[in-house]
C-alpha cells in the first residue's frame, strides 16, 4: 500500500495488541451469543449491551459492568491506567478527507495521550496504523471545532469514502474495531467483493439509528 499524504514514510504495521484482542472478542460473540459474557473487571454477567474500558498499560479493551465502567467515568479515577470508552456518536460535516490522505475510503483516527495521532485502515488482515503529519490533523481540527473535543485513545475520528459514500464520524473506539470485523469477516478478492461493502454500508446506517 502506498504511503498516503500526509503520513510519514514509517511503513505500516499491523493493529496493536488492543485492536486485536478487541477484535477477537468481537468476533467470538458473534458466533457465540449464547456464551454469558462476563465483566472482566469485576466477574459479573453483563448484557450484549454494554460499555468497555481501555486498559492502557495492556492496550486492550475490557468489557465492562455498568456499576464499573462508573467506576471510570473520570479519568483521574484510573490513574492513567484505565479510560471508560464513552458512548456518543456525532455526525460531522464540512470535513476534506482528502486532507487526511484516506487512499482507500475507509479509515479512522485516533489522538494519543501525548497528542499524536495515528490512521488506521481496515483491511482483510486487521488494520494497518500509519502515524500522521500533526500539521495536517491541525488543519483538519480547524474546519471541525467537535474534534478539539476528541477523547484521546477511547473516541476516533471515522471515515468512509468508498464507492461514493460521504461519512464523517466522531464515533468511540469499539464502533472502529467492530467495524475492523466487519471487513475482515466479509471481503474477498482483492476488491472486497460485494458482500463486505454491502456490510460497510449497513454498519454506518446503523450508526445513525
């Protein structure tokens, strides 16, 4: 894949140990609901509903409890070690993405703790990461004040260009690995296939409800 515009030569890398643990749990509940699943912080049953918490130090996702993810609500309450995912989702507009350099339509963004921002791109093998030119994200941020709002590390900004779509999201960050599984589960080919556009379409009209 060429290095979009924007991004550093780094070459890319595949989705860090938190994407792919998310990603795995996202996967197994699909294909065993009937599993109980239980809040691994504290062991209790939880709903099919319910919230996450980023563990920073083991970047993963952790499903959590509604009485722990209150635990989490402020950051300071964690010590820097866990971050509630929150759950809004807010439509943007009057975003370039070409400013970002998305080469395949679909990606997603998200701000570090220390204010860098890596890009990732969904593919049939996870998501490759490439980091970002901070002039650009800066540029980016000035037509969309809603982004200097941004949760660093548990929201993103998301993406989704292809086959004529027109999709700009501040969405949190276990709507992007959900989508991750979307397309690792769907495509075929070295297009994609049908299927999984169809499946890409669906999930972000599915944002919208």
């Amino acid at each position: 894949m060429t290095t979009p515009r924007g991004s550093s030569t780094r070459g890319p890398d595949v989705t860090p140990s938190a994407g792919r643990a998310a990603l795995g749990r996202v996967i197994a509940r699909g294909r065993a609901r009937e599993v109980a699943e239980r809040c691994e912080l504290c062991g209790l049953d939880v709903p099919e509903r319910h919230a996450h918490v980023l563990d920073e130090e083991r970047e993963e996702l952790l499903c959590a409890c509604r009485a722990c993810a209150l635990l989490f609500e402020r950051d300071a309450a964690a010590r820097g070690q866990y971050r509630l995912v929150p759950d809004r989702r807010v439509r943007l507009t009057g975003l370039t993405p070409a400013e970002l350099g998305v080469p395949v339509g679909l990606a997603f963004f998200v701000v570090r703790p220390d204010g860098t921002v890596s890009a990732h791109y969904p593919s049939p093998l996870g998501a490759t990461r490439f980091e970002l030119d901070p002039r650009v994200w800066e540029r980016v941020v000035a037509e969309c004040d809603v982004l200097r709002t941004l949760r660093p590390s548990v929201e993103a900004l998301l993406i989704n260009t292809a086959r004529g779509a027109d999709e700009q999201w501040l969405v949190p960050i276990d709507d992007c690995h959900r989508l991750v599984s979307v397309v690792r589960g769907h495509w075929q080919g070295l297009s994609g296939g049908t299927r999984v556009w169809k499946e890409v379409a669906e999930f972000f009209a599915r944002l919208a409800d």
